[in-house]
C-alpha cells in the first residue's frame, strides 16, 4: 500500500495564511515570539508589513488584535493554545468576545502530542474554555487539506474564531474531490448501523482505522468528523444517535467541556442517547515522544478500538 501523507495542522495554517495574504490586504498576523513554531513565519516572509511580534505578551496581543479588527483589518493572532486560550483568556473573553470583534486566534500546539513539551504545554483544556465565550467559533481541522480550509472560512465569517492545529504530523485523509468545508456542519465520513463516532481534531484518522477494525468482526460503526465544536452540527449528531442508538465521541482534549461535553448537552434534551467519551480523562500529561504519549492515554487506533469494542 502507499504511504499516507502527513502534514501538521500548523504547517497548514501557516501556508493558509500565506496565501490568503495575496489575496486579501485587510489580514494581518500577529505572533507571540513564536512564528517558526506556529509556522506564521511563512506569512512574515511573504508579507513583512503585515507581520507583528508583539512579543512574549500574549494578552497584550489580543488587545492589539482587537484594536487592529475595529480599524477593520482582519487579524489573526497567533500562539500556543496554551498562552493564547489559557494565559490571555481574559484579554479574549472582554476585549474580543465581548465585543464581538473580527479577530481569528490561531491556536498551535494543541492537545497531548505537543509531546516532550509536557504538561504545562499540553493544553487539554482551550475547547472548553473557548466554547463558554459567547459567539465564539470554535474551530479543531482534522488534517491539512481542513485545515487550509478552516482558516479560509475563519477570514469569511464576521466574528471572532477560535482555530486549534497540532503540532504533530496527522493522515492527510480529506483530499477528495467532493471535500466541502462549512462552518457548523459535520462531515460523515463511512456510515454505519451499530455505533456512531464522533470525532474532533487529531485522532479522526485513528476512529477510521478503528471503524475498518471493528467491520472485520461484524460491527459496523459509522463515523463523523466534527471539524465545528461551536456551533455544533445538532442536526447530524442527533440524527445518527437515532440511527445507531449508540454514540462515542473521542477528542484530544478533556472529556470535560469538549466535545464529549458538547455532544451530551445536545443528546441529553433532543435524543437521550448512551454515550461514551474517549479523551484525557481528567488528568494532566506529561512529557514524553507524542505517539507513545497517544497510546498511553488511549487515543491511537488500538485503543479506540478496543474501548468501542467494549462499549458495544
């Protein structure tokens, strides 16, 4: 078989960026001394003036991106997930939320594979946080192909976005022909009878691997990509709990606030469903090569499986 193609999500944001550049002179980015790690360097070489460091400040930035959207540019403000969910929520929730300013936060190095970086930088919690801002988009693409795609929506939509890319290098598995992004709608990926998985971000490669195993021993599992935590696609994610009777969400983020979180809220008043939800597990993670780090909190394909499996 030929070797899938992987791409981190923050090599697509930064490529996105660069592009969109050309087309549109109201982006600007803003970055927190870490353009070669979020990747918005490739815009700062392609459009100098365009680029500002605001330095080690993540909560100053967001008041200069909010600035930046009420003179009607369109700002991208660029950091960890960490720092930019975490450390300037505050400056996000009253300067940008409040508001409801233009303001596109690209958000890195989200979730457990930020690997040897450890816990401090492992933010499992930026979905949560992010989705209790009022009229906060909240954004995780599952590969590069969505995550191009995400960041073109994120210009097009009036309003603050929230966009969450990996560090580590994820399948390329949307690039088909009939691969259509829209904000706030899910995208089914293989259908199925006996178990709906609903999946966000990194681990959407593994739930397919784990529904192609799950088929070999008569288990049919249908498979949903969840690109849009806020505002969640109600309509398909009640519609399948209906079909199959049987949901399972699985994040690289907490099991609290996600979008485990999100799906029950909506399960529990339109189709009271039973639920399982695959994700960090109220812990925080530790350092270590992100694959193995993957494993050991059970989001690779044979953990997935195994805890489906079971479930069923």
């Amino acid at each position: 078989m030929p070797e899938v193609k992987k791409i981190a999500t923050r090599d697509s944001y930064g490529n996105a960026l660069a592009e969109l550049g050309n087309a549109h002179k109201d982006i600007v980015v803003l970055d927190a001394d870490l353009a070669a790690a979020t990747k918005t360097g490739v815009f700062k070489k392609a459009h100098p003036d365009r680029f500002i460091d605001c330095g080690i400040a993540e909560g100053n930035m967001m008041g200069v991106a909010a600035g930046l959207a009420a003179a009607g540019m369109v700002p991208f403000a660029s950091s960890f997930a960490m720092f930019a969910a975490g450390r300037a929520f505050e400056q996000v929730r009253n300067s940008i939320g409040y508001p409801h300013l233009n303001v596109k936060i690209g958000a890195t190095h989200a979730g457990i594979s930020v690997g040897e970086d450890g816990a401090t930088h492992q933010c499992n919690e930026d979905i949560a946080l992010m989705r209790t801002i009022p009229g906060m988009v909240v954004l995780n693409p599952s590969d590069d192909v969505e995550a191009k795609a995400a960041v073109r929506a994120a210009y097009e939509h009036q309003g603050p976005v929230y966009l969450r890319f990996g560090r580590l290098a994820v399948p390329v598995i949307n690039d088909k022909p009939d691969y259509k992004f829209e904000i706030g709608k899910g995208v089914v990926l293989r259908e199925g009878k006996d178990v709906t998985i609903i999946a966000t971000g990194l681990p959407v490669a593994n739930c397919l691997e784990a529904a192609e195993k799950l088929a070999a021993e008569g288990i049919e599992a249908k498979v949903i990509n969840i690109h849009t935590i806020k505002p969640l696609d109600e309509e398909l994610v009640t519609a399948a709990a209906k079909e199959t009777g049987k949901v399972v969400t699985v994040e690289e983020h907490s099991v609290i606030g996600g979008l485990g979180s999100a799906v029950c809220d909506v399960l529990s008043e339109k189709a009271p469903t039973k639920v399982l939800k695959i994700g960090i597990n109220d812990t925080f993670g530790e350092s270590g090569p992100a694959l193995e780090l993957l494993k050991k909190y059970g989001l690779d394909t044979e953990s997935i499986y195994q805890k489906i499996k079971a479930f069923i």
